[in-house]
C-alpha cells in the first residue's frame, strides 16, 4: 500500500467515514473502495468521492468525544 493511501485510509477511520458511505458518494459497490484503499485497484471516482467526504466532514469528527 502506498503511503498516500495508508493515509487516505486514516483519515478516513479517524473520522469515522465508512467504505459504505465512499462506495455510495462514488456510485460503485463497498468492494471497489476495499480494493483501493488497499492498492489493487485505481479509481478516480473513489478518490474523488473519499476527498469529499473528508473535506464536508472536516472539523466536525475528530475522534475526540466531548464531555457533557
């Protein structure tokens, strides 16, 4: 696995951005972001759909839970 796509691949865990939700924004079944992320398989729409979804998630999960 490239380092870009072990990073693409935490960030989205970190922010809890599930492969489900990146197949449904790019339009493709949840086993084509599997084979992506984990290099055997390119797609410009995956990558397309997964930045959105970072870049529309961005600040608002940070993993952190907060304190009530």
């Amino acid at each position: 696995m490239s380092p870009a796509l072990a990073t693409l691949r935490a960030r989205l865990k970190q922010q809890r951005i599930s492969q489900d939700k990146v197949a449904k924004e790019a339009g493709v079944h949840r086993t084509m972001v599997s084979h992506y992320l984990a290099g055997r398989w390119g797609s410009e729409r995956v990558a397309a759909a997964a930045a959105k979804l970072l870049s529309h998630s961005k600040g608002r999960r940070t993993g952190k839970r907060r304190e009530c």
